[in-house]
C-alpha cells in the first residue's frame, strides 16, 4: 500500500534498501509491477476477489498469533522491484 500510495498514486520517488544484511544498500525506486495471490491456494489470480480468501477458510495462517481478530480476509501480494535504479 504504501509503494503504490508514494508513487503510484502520489507520482513521487522513494528509496529502499536493496539488500537483506547488515549492510544498508539504498537505492532509487523507479517504477513497480505487482501481482496478487491467494495465499491459501498459493496461485496468482486475474482478480482481487480471486486473491481474497476470507479468515475461515485461511488453514496455513503462520501469523494467526500476531493477526487481528477482527480481519474478515487476506490477499498475498508480490511487489517486483526489478526497474530499481543502478547506483553511479
């Protein structure tokens, strides 16, 4: 949400730190393409609706301890960064 709020919706850039260690490695978000999943069934699907699986039927919640019990669904996004800006 927040990526497509900053430059989807906004038009602004942003950074973000291109590497998962102890090192921090920013770089400049250019553009992005995502897609959703439904995670239960763990396939890509054309809709939102066919991403949405709603809490009842969600079996393989990892994160059920730390999720509100208010949460009626939820949809699995993929972000692909892949248009990420090379440092000079």
């Amino acid at each position: 949400m927040v990526v497509v709020n900053q430059i989807g919706a906004s038009w602004r850039s942003m950074v973000m730190d291109a590497t998962f260690d102890y090192q921090v490695w920013n770089q400049p978000v250019l553009s992005y393409e995502y897609r959703d999943f439904n995670m239960q069934e763990w396939r890509y699907a054309d809709t939102l609706a066919g991403a949405t699986t709603p809490m009842a039927q969600f079996t393989t919640d990892r994160f059920a301890g730390y999720r509100s019990a208010a949460a009626a669904s939820v949809v699995g996004s993929l972000i692909d960064f892949s248009k990420v800006a090379a440092s000079t």
